[in-house]
C-alpha cells in the first residue's frame, strides 16, 4: 500500500513538475515573441528615420545651392523676372501661354 501511494504521489509530483515547466516555457516563449515584435517595430521605425533624414540632406543640399545662387547678382536676375515681374533698363518680359489641344 505504501509503495502504491509512493508511486502515485511520485507520478503527480512528476507531473506538476512538466506542468509547471510547460508553464514556464510559454511564458518564456510570449514574452520573447513581444521582444521580437518590438525589435521589428523599432527596426521599422529607424528605417524611416533614416529615410526622412535622407530627404531632409537632399533638400538642404538644394536649398543651400539656391542660397548661394541667389546670393550671387547674376543668379538672382532670372528670380527677379519670375517672382516680381521686374524689368531692368531696355528689358522687355514676353508671356508664352502654351498651344492647348
């Protein structure tokens, strides 16, 4: 009788034990799976940074090409003529509509 109870408390134990470590390893394993899904959320995140800061370098190269265009007299004639409409000493601006179809 002593042994039977023996094995069957030995058996419940062993049970609760692989009871428990299936516990714990779902836990391990959910909480991994969220690690993992921020990982992928920051990943994305900073691909994006990236690709606005890339946009932002672009643009500043080009505003900063037309800083230094503007700057010069030269360069900043044809601005004159677009933005204002202004005219210098026996200068004429001729307004070409295009051919519609």
């Amino acid at each position: 009788m002593k042994k039977r109870a023996a094995l069957v408390f030995r058996f419940f134990s062993r049970l609760a034990v692989a009871a428990m470590t299936l516990v714990v390893l779902a836990l391990v394993s959910i909480q991994f799976a969220r690690i993992v899904n921020a990982n992928v959320a920051m990943a994305r995140s900073l691909s994006s940074v990236q690709k606005d800061i890339g946009t932002l370098q672009h643009r500043k190269r080009s505003e900063q090409r037309e800083i230094r265009r503007l700057m010069d007299p030269q360069g900043a004639v044809p601005e004159i003529h677009d933005r204002l409409h202004l005219v210098g000493p026996n200068e004429t601006i001729i307004y070409v509509k295009p051919i519609r179809q």
